[in-house]
C-alpha cells in the first residue's frame, strides 16, 4: 500500500510505524487522521493511552485529531435493529465469559485482534487525559440517537 500510494503521491512521505511510539519530531503535522478504527485495535487501554498521547505530541499547537470508533452504547439499539452484530459481539463464547471488558473478539473475522469498544463519554475523557478538547461529534443525526450511532467520528483539538 504505500508503494501504490508513494507512486500516485510522491511528494508525501507515507510510512507505516507503531501509533505508541511515533517516530516523529514534535508538534509536525496540523492534522492527524486515524482512519478505520484503526485506534481500536491497539491491545491494553494503557497502549491506547500511548499512542493519544504520541497522536497529541506530534500535532501542532491548534492542531487538529480525526478518527473513528466502536460505540459500545450502539449495542442498545442493535438488539432490535442488528441481529447479526449483536450475535458476532455479545453471544459469542469469549464475550459471554467476559461480559464487562472493553475489549471484544469479533465471531466472524478470524485472526483479527480484539475490537476496542468505548463510548462518547468515555472518549471525551480519554482526549481530555492527553491534553485534547473534543470539539466536534460527527454522526448522522441531531439528536439524542447521536449517541447510540455505531460509527462515531471524533474531532479534538490540541
């Protein structure tokens, strides 16, 4: 992927590296995109506090964080409207065991790791820890089912 991308952009440096120890100077980019829910897929909350931290350290003054993830309060409104998430999700074995942790295997995609499942208030929180404000809420409606939406998008500003 990042020869195909560098081939149709070769004046953007693309790299891959690890989200909880970026390789980066400080306070670099205006803008920061961490697309796909890619943030839930870091394992152990302590990492994902890592890698806001390293996302927080590298953006610029103002600078702005975009990024996508899980709902866990989405689950309310899958019980009648999304069978086939709430049986990958909630009644597979592992999950049933463990009904309280925030990490969760998904049923249908084997070998992927473990989905991360928070919540807006809980983000807010998260984003605030680093030094972060949450400044918008990107979702599909204007009203209280906003915060039952699956895929929440997150804008915070340094």
């Amino acid at each position: 992927m990042i020869d195909a991308a560098t081939a149709l952009f070769p004046q953007i440096d693309f790299r891959t590296g690890d989200a909880t120890s970026l390789e980066l100077d400080s306070n670099t980019f205006e803008y920061v995109l961490f697309s796909y829910y890619s943030l839930d897929y870091i394992s152990l909350e302590s990492q994902r506090y890592r890698a806001l931290a390293e996302i927080h350290r590298v953006v610029k003054p103002d600078g702005i964080f975009m990024f996508s993830s899980h709902n866990q309060w989405y689950l309310l409104p899958a019980l009648f409207l999304d069978h086939t998430r709430v049986k990958n999700y909630l009644f597979c074995k592992e999950n049933l065991l463990h009904p309280f942790t925030r990490y969760r295997p998904v049923k249908t995609r084997t070998g992927e790791p473990t989905t991360y499942f928070s919540n807006p208030l809980r983000q807010r929180a998260q984003l605030e820890k680093v030094g972060f404000e949450l400044i918008n809420f990107i979702v599909e409606h204007d009203d209280v089912r906003k915060y039952l939406e699956v895929t929440p998008y997150y804008v915070a500003q340094k």
